[in-house]
C-alpha cells in the first residue's frame, strides 16, 4: 500500500459541514449569468442555491462553505439580512413575505471562499480544505437538489459515518447517457451496511466513458460524503478531462489506496437545473406541486399544450 495510503476517520462520526462548489461560469445560460450566478435563477420564488442549502440544512447541516467565483458575490447577499426591506413589508403588515425574505438568513451559517480560477471541480473542493479541517464533509453540487420528501443526504450522512470512507450517490442512466457522467463499476455491500438502503460497493470510477466502455450504467450525481484525506488527494491529482483537476479522478485516487468507497442509489426525484431543459421541467414540476399556483397553472398548462398539438 501506498504511504499516502488513507486512514478512516472514527466510526460513527457524521460530517456536519457541507461545501457547494458555485464558481462556475454557466455558458449554457448566456446571456442571462452574465450578471446573475445561475445558482441564483429562481425556481418559481426561490433560487437554486437556497433549495440546495435547506436540502443540507433538512439533514442537519448548518455550516455551508459557498466556493464562488468573480461577480458572484450576490450569492451571499442572498443569505443576508435586508433590514430596509423588512422594515417595508413589516410596515405593510405582509407577515408572509416578511417571513420569506427573513428565511434564508435562518437557514444555515453561511461562509464563502473564493476560486481564483476555474480550474475543476476537484480544485473547487480543494479551496475548502481550510475552513473544513481534516473531518468528513458533504459536497452538493450548485445545480441540482432533491425532493426534500424523498430525502438522500441522511443515509449518506449514515453511511459515511460508520465506513468512514467517500460515501457518493448514484441514479441509473439510460446506456448513450454514460458519455455525460462519472460511472461506477460496484459490487455487494458488506451485511453490516445494507440497512441503509441501496447500498453498493464501488471497486472502480471512470469520467464520461462512452457506452461500450461503461462498467455500469450507475451514474454519479452531484452529492459527496468526502473524508477530509480527500483535501491530500486532490494536491496529488494531475489535470484530467478537459484539462482540469477532476473530483473523480481524486477519489479513485484514494480506492485505489485502500479507501473504502460506497455509494447509495437513489431513486427519489431529483432537480437538475445545470442545463436550460432540466432548468425550465424543474419550474414547471414545483409550480404544479404548490398549492397556490398548481391548480391554476396545471390548468393554464393543459390547455396551452393542448393548442400545440
């Protein structure tokens, strides 16, 4: 074994803070981030971002570590107080949007590091080593979210605390989609893990293989449950796909060093707002979901379709 090789971290202790990597660029929503973080696009009245932090906060994470980037500073103006605007709406007596303005500030402890250059997602993740120590922590990707009625962190949260290895999660993807992912080859989870859920055992990773060359059709999604030995290997990771230091690549580094690697398949509904077309069936799965909006747009909605077929 390697003498980088990985230790793992005491049983039963559960990582308490999360990193969002936001320092992206969002090409595929020009011109509309050229200004506006995409992670700030509202689904409905709330933004992406805010979604994802409550999704932490929902599993009892309430230190989120925000990894932006230039001209992204209005992410953390998000997750502040506006005291004028408080003071208008209290003076108008609107206690609900009262309520809603205050929420975000309510939410999680908010900090944020800067990543000078976009330089991978493995490198994002590097830039938190500093205010996450050597403990384990979750990763959420600023792009997605989960229905918080079907959750997915606590059983990873779980997981990761009794293997204390990377702990990551997979949904099942049609076969021409493995060229878009990271895919896993797995095998049977050890007995004392497999009340968790679907567990499996990850035995090796490989970034967007094309179809023939995909070990499964188990594709990773954008939430992590790292040891804080991950911080090691990603200094050691040379640039991979694209030319940029990849998370992946950090993490097979540390299976291949003995690392226990686990990942729980999740089959819950899941929100992927990275590209216009997931973005906009987001929109329209929560708006049909409110009760406020949902009967009347569902309605609008039906008979708009209808007039184009």
């Amino acid at each position: 074994m390697s003498e980088h090789a990985a230790t793992t971290l005491p049983s039963g202790r559960r990582a308490v803070k999360a990193v969002i990597p936001a320092a992206g660029l969002a090409t595929r929503f020009l011109p509309a981030t050229k200004a506006v973080p995409k992670e700030l696009l509202p689904v409905v009245d709330r933004p992406v971002l805010q979604y994802i932090v409550e999704e932490a906060a929902a599993a009892g994470i309430s230190d989120v570590l925000l990894i932006t980037g230039r001209g992204k500073t209005s992410m953390i103006d998000h997750f502040d107080r506006q005291p004028y605007l408080e003071a208008r709406l209290e003076e108008k007596g609107d206690q609900e949007r009262l309520a809603a303005v205050r929420r975000p500030s309510q939410i999680a402890d908010i900090y944020a590091c800067r990543q000078h250059e976009p330089l991978g997602l493995g490198h994002a993740v590097g830039v938190g080593e500093a205010h996450v120590g050597d403990e384990a922590f979750a990763v959420l990707l600023g792009d997605e979210f989960v229905d918080l009625a079907e959750p997915l962190l606590p059983a990873m949260l779980e997981l990761q605390a009794r293997t204390g290895g990377i702990v990551l999660s997979f949904m099942e993807v049609a076969p021409e989609e493995t060229k878009r992912y990271g895919i896993a080859s797995v095998a049977d989870p050890e007995p004392e893990v497999a009340d968790i859920g679907e567990v499996v055992r990850v035995t090796g990773l490989v970034e967007k293989p094309a179809m023939e060359d995909a070990p499964s059709n188990l594709a990773v999604l954008g939430r992590y449950i790292l040891p804080g030995t991950i911080f090691d290997a990603i200094k050691r990771t040379k640039p991979g796909s694209g030319g940029e230091i990849q998370l992946t690549d950090a993490m097979a580094l540390l299976l291949s060093e003995g690392t226990p690697v686990h990942g729980i398949v999740y089959r819950g509904t899941r929100y992927d707002t990275g590209m216009p077309l997931g973005y906009l069936q987001a929109v329209v799965q929560i708006a049909s979901q409110r009760e406020d909006l949902g009967p009347a747009f569902t309605s609008w909605l039906r008979d708009f379709v209808g007039t184009r077929t």
